[in-house]
C-alpha cells in the first residue's frame, strides 16, 4: 500500500510540474505576442464631411498627435526606446504639399527642415521619411478610423522575427512605430481624381509624414524594459527622460506639454 501511494504521489507531483512548466511557456509566449484584442475595432467611427477641406484645425492636430503617441505607448512586447512625438510644422506643409498633388501614390519622402530660415547653414535635409496614406471613397473622413487602420496591421507583424504575415500588410503600424521618430505633420485633402492611383475617385486622401527614415528591413523598436534606453548616453539630450513610456526631452518634463498618457483616446 505505501508503495503504490508514492507511486500515486510522484504521479500527481510531476502532472504538477508539467502543467506549471506549460503555462510558463504559454505565458511567456503572450509577452512576446501580443493579445490580438489591442488591435480591436473599437466600435463606429464618426465620420466627418471633407468638402471643401484642405488641412487639419488645430484640435484635429492635437487628436492626430495624442493617437499617435497613445498608441506608440501601448506597443506589445515593450518598447526600450519608443520616443514621444511632437507637431512639425514643415511635415505638415510637406505632406499638405502631397496631398493636394492628387497622386494617390507615396511622396519621394524627401525634404529640407527649416530649423533656423534666417541661417541657411542650419537646414538639415531629411531623406527617406516614413509616411502613411488613408484614403475614403467621397467626401468622408475619420481620424480615429485612419489611426486605427494603421495600428490594427500590428496583429500580423512578428517583431522576433521582424516578418508580417504572408499576404498582409504591415507597412502603416512599421510606420507609426518606428522609435527613432519623433516628429510627424499630416494633412488632407478632397482629390476629384488621382494622377497614380486606382483608388476610386471622389476620394478623402489623408497623409501622415514622419521626421525618421524607415526601411523595411529594420525592426521598429528596441524591445525591453520600458525607457530603459531613455538615457543621455542612449538617446541624447533631447530624449533622455521617460514619461508614459515614452522618451522626452527637458522641455515636454519641465513645462509638463505634451503626450498626458491617457490611452483611453484610442477607445481600446
């Protein structure tokens, strides 16, 4: 009898440990993959008319930009080195510029950034900007549909192995997620008809323009312990503080402006 009852007990000890060691695995894999519920639909989205509509009002910026850096805080797994974005005025001309072309198609991505007019030997050239395109058939439009478009593509990128699901699209999320980012200026405008895209006109045609480069080929962010790379060493001067998971400078620390970490504006 006491043999059998330490055979029974080995039994339901290592049931035990198998189970527990499953469930460490599983959750570990949720860590490096995050729960597809982050990219939800979050409901209807409230469309506005576009007739006669060229730029963004002031409000719509300030949405445009706390989405933007709401959602760069939310990313799966954590983000080391996710900066805080900040409204450029030259972006925002720049893609403004685009828009009211009427191509339909990507810009070259290419521009001079005015940090001093008045000192020509100031102006940096910026080659190879990320940059996300919305568009909606007639005279609609919605900024929380075009952010979420753009997010809801990380559901199919693996950052561990820096691969989209095959026969996805994962370009837009690659975008808005690059950390090396930190500036962006959108706009819109109404195309009656597009010069490269077979995009169905009358059409909303909305872009987003970022200050960073992108390439395909690189992983968006550093992933590891939120900030951890929000260092002076890491990041410089103007990113070496954390806040809400994100990398700022002096100025958004001390005067306290910018992103107020609520994530709640994503309606996820």
């Amino acid at each position: 009898m006491e043999a059998k009852t330490f055979v029974v007990c080995l039994l339901a000890l290592y049931f035990v440990c198998l189970v527990s060691a499953k469930g460490g695995r599983r959750e570990g894999h949720k860590k490096l993959r995050p729960s597809r519920s982050i990219y939800r639909r979050p409901g209807q989205f409230r469309l506005s008319s576009s007739s006669q509509k060229t730029s963004f009002t002031e409000e719509e910026k300030s949405k445009l930009l706390n989405l933007h850096n709401a959602y760069r805080s939310m990313v799966i797994p954590q983000a080391a080195n996710m900066r805080e974005l900040i409204w450029d005025k030259d972006l925002e001309e720049f893609a403004k510029d685009h828009v009211q072309n009427c191509t339909g198609a990507h810009s070259h991505r290419s521009m001079v950034k005015r940090w001093k007019p008045n000192e020509p030997n100031s102006w940096k050239e910026w080659s190879y900007m990320g940059e996300v395109l919305y568009y909606r058939y007639s005279h609609w439009y919605s900024i929380e549909e075009a952010m979420w478009m753009w997010w809801s593509e990380g559901k199919d990128y693996d950052i561990t192995t820096n691969t989209c699901v095959k026969g996805k699209e994962c370009g837009h999320y690659l975008v808005m997620t690059t950390a090396a980012n930190s500036r962006v200026g959108c706009s819109i405008n109404v195309c009656q008809k597009f010069s490269v895209s077979k995009y169905p006109t009358p059409a909303t045609f909305m872009a987003c323009v970022y200050d960073a480069p992108y390439f395909h080929t690189d992983r968006p962010y550093k992933v590891g312990d939120v900030c951890s790379e929000c260092t002076r060493q890491k990041q410089g001067y103007h990113f070496q503080y954390c806040r809400h998971q994100l990398c700022i400078g002096p100025e958004q620390r001390f005067r306290k402006v910018g992103f107020s970490g609520n994530t709640s504006v994503t309606g996820i």
